[in-house]
C-alpha cells in the first residue's frame, strides 16, 4: 500500500487511495517556506489497527528531511506520534 502526496505550495497531504476512494489522510497547510502545520489525520476504518497513521506521519517526516523543513503537529493524533518517538523530534517546530 502506497502512501501518496499531494502538495500545491499552500496546502497538502499523504494519502492512501484504493480506485476513487481514500482511505487514510493526513493533511498539512504550509506555514512559509520553512514549516508546515499538519491539521488533521483520518484513517478509514478498514485500516483501522495497521499503523497507517503512523506509517503517514512517518512519511511526513521524510518529508520534512528531505526538504530540510520543520513540522508543527497541531492534530491530536499527528502530537501524540511526535512525543512517543524521539527520532522525529529533530524535525519539530
């Protein structure tokens, strides 16, 4: 299962899609060029208990490496990943 990007230079996300449906989401609006704020994630309940939320962080953080960026995790769900693993913390706002 791939977990795909979108990103329009405002606004963005990490998805997993199966035909037209999507079935996990985290979303992200770009605060300036250094940082992005990761708003909301949601995972279908078909997923539910596969660490797909994780797996999209986990992502996100790639993200935020690779184009040397730092993150803000404003969802509940985004923070908690964030404070349970320490390696992420090097990309945290």
């Amino acid at each position: 299962m791939d977990i795909l990007q979108k990103d329009d230079g405002k606004k963005g996300a990490f998805y997993i899609q199966e035909g037209d449906t999507i079935l996990a989401e985290m979303t992200y609006v770009w605060a300036g060029t250094s940082k992005f704020i990761i708003d909301h994630t949601e995972v279908s309940e078909t997923l539910g208990g596969k660490g797909i939320g994780k797996q999209l962080v986990h992502k996100a953080v790639e993200f935020a490496r690779e184009k040397h960026v730092k993150i803000m995790p404003l969802c509940p769900f985004a923070k908690a990943v964030f404070d349970k693993i320490e390696a992420y913390s090097n990309v945290l706002f």
